[in-house]
C-alpha cells in the first residue's frame, strides 16, 4: 500500500504523468506535492522540469525584452514547437511562471516569455485583485480599468513569434533549423490569457490556451492592445482551452461564457476544484496545470494520440479525474 501512495505521490508531482494515468489526484490522497522553492532562488541556467529534455531560463541577445525556456541540450531533441507566454497581470517579468514554463519546456518545446529576467518578482495575484472574489462578485472590465496600466502588450507576444522564425533561419543562431515554426501555440494567464486571444488571430498560431481568463461581457483593452469584445472570439481559428481554478476564480464567469460563446471551433472548457486565480504554477514542476499543458501541446503540435487521451471521449483522463470538471465541443 506504502509502495502505491509513493507512485501516486510520484504521478501528481509529475502532473501529465499521472493525469494520463487516470491516478488520483493530490487533493485525493490527502497530501500536498512537495513546496517549490521561489524562482529567483534555482540559478537561471540550472535544468529543471519533470521531462525528458529538463530545461534552462535565458535570454537571447536579441530579444532583451523577453524570456526563453529551452531544453538544455538542444542537441537531444527533435525540432522544438514555439510556444509564446503572457504573463498574469501583464507583469513585463519573464520569470513570474518559472516552474510552469520549464516544465513545458522539458518535453520538446521553446516557449518564449514576455518580460525579462527579474530579481525580485511581483506579488500574484496583485493585491488589487485580494482577497478573490466569489462567482456572483466576478471582476468586470470597469474593475479592471482600476487596475494599473498594463506594462507589456498583445504585440509582445507576435514579437516573439516573428524572433523564433527568424532565429530558425539565421546561420549561426543555436536555434537554426531546430525549430518547429509551422506549429506555434499561444498562451497566457489571467491578463495575459487576454493578450493570447488578441495574438491568436494571427494565421501562424495553431491553437490557444486560455488560463485563469476570459474576455469580460464589456469591450476592454486592459491588455495593452486593441479594444477587445466579445466579437474577437470570432478570430480564433484553432484549437482552444480554457483552463482555470472553481468558482473562487475571478476569471471563472468569463471563461464560461467565452466556452459557451465559442461555436464552430474545437473548444475545452475545464477547471480544478479548490483550485483559485493563482492556479498551480509555482508548484514544483508547475503542478496540475504544467501536466495539462504538456497534454494539449503534445496533441495540438506533436499529434500525440496518446496526449488526446486526456482531453477526448466521455473517459478521457481528464473526465474521470474527481478534482476536475470538464466540458468540450468539436473536440474529437
């Protein structure tokens, strides 16, 4: 029974292991995985993630502005998909989501941060946006207006895309000819989840991931972009997922009604019970979250069956996990 729990353990620390395995939740076990030591205190080029391929935080002559996370040993692994960030509260850090995005990064990917590399990091969630806010009390966009102006925009984000397509191409670049740029995700967190739906109608991007967001029922350019509505929506012309925290999730309406919204497209819609704005990033290995994200992006860019098996069919990993609610269209 002792060897059992210990696998278990295991699977949920290494999150997509452990989902696809269809095991039992942390929550479920009654233990918590293992504390994270804060991002700024693990050395930028020190590999980390729970993949095969653990990966390194640097950043790029020339791409200052922004953050890379690649495997280590560019030599071990396949051509590299391209996977943009933006971060909650649009904080131009590149290392907000350190645990997050190595761990992503450890299974075959370049995904590439808004922001540089910081010492001290901002607090998340803003203390403007504490305590959080049950469903009936969710943030609208004149709650957002109080925020502060946003210190990074959408365009970062198509910034990064157009840098790995050029480095791709350029002799002498570690990256040339390593990179996948025919399949490209975008994806953020909260204020950031708004910046990748802006960014997502560039024809490039082959799919979407949403987190702790969701476009608000009034016209807003609280992510540093155009002024987004509802109709944006229609822009989006790949695979999409909304992932979030219950209804203690101050995005959790939003992203409902973008899910119910979206008509044509492949869409998941699926959030982790207890689970709050602050998702589980900075969880070692970025926790839950790290391992539905490997999933989707190993099906979406690396068209792994075995990845779908998450998210596809009244059984899928996902479904049948107690701590997750899941709901899908055109997903097949």
């Amino acid at each position: 029974m002792a060897a059992k729990r210990g696998l278990a353990m295991k699977r949920c620390v290494t999150g997509f292991i452990w989902l696809i395995a269809g095991a039992l939740s942390c929550a479920a076990l009654g233990q918590q995985p293992p504390a994270a030591a804060p991002a700024t205190a693990v050395p930028a080029a020190t590999p980390i993630g729970s993949g095969p391929y653990p990966a390194i935080m640097e950043t790029a002559p020339g791409l200052p502005t922004h953050t890379l996370y690649r495997p280590a040993d560019l030599g071990a692994t396949g051509k590299l998909p391209v996977v943009a960030w933006g971060n909650g509260a649009c904080f131009n850090t590149g290392n907000s989501f350190r645990w997050f995005l190595s761990d992503i990064a450890s299974y075959g990917y370049l995904v590439i941060a808004v922001g540089p590399i910081v010492t001290t990091l901002p607090q998340f969630p803003p203390e403007s946006m504490a305590p959080i806010a049950p469903v009936a009390a969710s943030i609208t966009a004149q709650g957002a207006m109080k925020l502060p102006p946003p210190a990074t925009h959408s365009s970062q984000l198509i910034d990064a895309i157009n840098w790995a397509s050029a480095e791709n191409e350029r002799r002498g670049s570690p990256f040339y000819h390593r990179l996948d740029t025919h399949d490209i995700a975008v994806m953020g967190q909260s204020c950031g989840g708004v910046q990748a739906i802006e960014a997502s109608a560039d024809p490039r991007v082959r799919t979407t991931m949403v987190w702790n967001s969701g476009l608000f029922p009034q016209p807003t350019a609280m992510a540093g972009g155009k002024t987004l509505s509802k109709e944006d929506l229609k822009l989006l012309h790949g695979p999409t997922a909304y992932i979030s925290g219950d209804a203690e999730d101050i995005a959790f309406v939003n992203a409902n009604d973008d899910f119910d919204r979206i008509g044509k497209l492949p869409v998941l819609r699926a959030y982790g019970r207890g689970i709050t704005h602050g998702g589980t990033y900075n969880s070692r290995n970025g926790g839950e979250f790290a391992g539905i994200a490997v999933g989707w992006l190993n099906w979406q860019l690396k068209a792994d069956a075995h990845a779908a098996k998450m998210f596809v069919g009244a059984e899928c990993a996902l479904c049948v996990n107690p701590h997750w609610v899941v709901r899908s269209k055109n997903l097949h």
